[in-house]
C-alpha cells in the first residue's frame, strides 16, 4: 500500500456530526497503513476547543480549580500530582501566567500554565515537523512528526485505535515547551525539561484529546524500539547505538517538513474522524 494521504485518509470519514461519538458507537473506518493494508479504525470522542473561552483552569494555592464554580477538575484530582517545577514556578509568580512561546501559526502557549484549550493540532503538526531528531544530528532532515506518524501507523496495526492516537501525540509538548527534542542524557541532567513536558502532556495534550494521563507501554515501548530504525537509517555509527538492538522494522523515509505535517495530520484525521478543514 501506499503511504498514508491527506485525501485517503479523509475519504472513509464520514460528513455527519455522528464522528464525535463514543467508542464503540460508530461505525468503523478504514485507515491506509503501509505494509498492514486497510484497518479498522472506530475514532474516539474527539471535542474541538472553543478559542473564546474564559476562565479555564487556574492554579492557585488550594491547586486547580476551573470554571465560576471553582470545582476541581477530575482530571487533575484523580491521579495527577503537579510536576514540583512547575509546582514551585506556579506559585512563585501570583497570577502571572509565566513565559510564553509562539506556537503556529500567531498564538501563544504557556509551557508552565498549559491549559488544554490552548492546544491545537495543526500546532502540533507544524511544530513537530520543523523539530529534528536527534538535535539535528541525522545525515537528513528527519522530524519528529515522522518519528511520531510511524508509530502511530505501527500501533494502529496492532492496538486500539486510542493507543495509537498516543503513539501520534506523545511527543506533542516537544512543539509547546520551548525546549524542543532534548537528547535523553540532556535530558537526565535538566529534570525541568521532562517535568516541564509531563506537565504540559498531563494538563493540557491528554485531555485535549481524551487521551488517559499515562502514555501507554506499548508507546513507549514502541518509542524506545523505534530508535533503532532511526539509527540505521539515517545517523552514521557511535559506540552508544549498540544497545538499540531491537527494532520496530518501520521505513524511515526522511519526509520534508511539509511532507512530514500532512502525514501527521493525515493519521490525526483517520484515527480520530475529524472533518476535512475543521481546525481543532
């Protein structure tokens, strides 16, 4: 099969406003995966975001609360205990909202007060397809909207259909923290980052998305699986490649970031039955 197209992906998607509905109570659709030929893919609940919303969740010293009744939301009381940087920069800074970046195309994003509202996915799409792997360090240009595209696509032939929209968004805080895609020994010495970025996908990607808080194993199992492929394809040999040894057995094929965000967006559309030009 070919690969996954924008046109492709959106021709099982149905017109009628039954594509918001549960699991499970929609028909199934067809998503075009490379080398596993058409899956059935039932999309999950999927709410676009409302721009015009005030009030959304703040944090105060009592924790979150959300909305004229100040209730706490269940999605921060069930099991989320508040990253202690972003903890500590929250209180610090009164109602400041802190730093915020420019995330595509003109609106901004607040990495240590993320609010899911503030979340979109052509956001994402552009920002993870001009964000290298590996800092840049590839023979070519390979995005992490790829790396996170052939994942899902992996997942979705294996897994439910909510597993793979993990697969597709795990690295989504990559594109609204500022920091960008941070070696893992970098990372292991500047915890800010990886409580920054669990903060922003906890608070902000997940329930967005209806996404559980947790990314699945088999995501990360995937994620760790999938470096191999990237290694062999695309970076020349250093002695720390050794121990990655098993991989996912996808094709890397270095897409140009234009290349790379209509493939993201593609997934995005087929696992979730979004319509064609609804921005969300």
């Amino acid at each position: 099969m070919g690969s996954v197209t924008r046109e492709l992906a959106l021709a099982a998607i149905p017109d009628q406003p039954e594509q918001y509905s549960d699991i499970g109570k929609q028909h199934r659709q067809d998503l075009m995966v490379d080398g596993f030929g058409a899956l059935p893919v039932v999309p999950p609940k999927y709410e676009p975001a409302n721009d015009n919303v005030e009030g959304g969740k703040r944090y105060h010293s009592g924790g979150f609360v959300g909305g004229p009744t100040g209730e706490v939301p269940p999605i921060v009381k069930r099991d989320y205990v508040l990253p202690r940087a972003l903890h500590e920069a929250l209180m610090t800074r009164g109602h400041d909202r802190g730093p915020f970046i420019q995330i595509y195309p003109a609106r901004k994003f607040y990495p240590f007060d993320p609010k899911p509202e503030e979340v979109f996915i052509e956001s994402i799409a552009h920002g993870l397809a001009n964000i290298c792997r590996y800092s840049g360090a590839g023979e070519r240009h390979f995005s992490v909207a790829e790396h996170s595209t052939l994942i899902a696509r992996y997942l979705a032939a294996r897994y439910a259909p909510e597993v793979a929209l993990a697969g597709l968004l795990h690295d989504a805080p990559e594109s609204l923290s500022g920091f960008g895609d941070v070696g893992r020994p970098v990372k292991g010495r500047a915890p800010i980052i990886s409580e920054t970025e669990d903060g922003i996908y906890r608070l902000a990607v997940a329930p967005r998305f209806g996404l559980p808080l947790d990314i699945p194993a088999e995501v990360h199992e995937a994620d760790n699986r999938i470096i191999a492929d990237e290694i062999a394809a695309n970076l020349a040999p250093m002695e720390w490649q050794s121990k990655y040894d098993r991989p996912l057995g996808v094709n890397i094929r270095c897409w140009s970031p234009e290349k790379a965000e209509i493939e993201f967006l593609a997934t995005f559309d087929a696992l979730t039955g979004r319509k064609r030009g609804m921005e969300a």
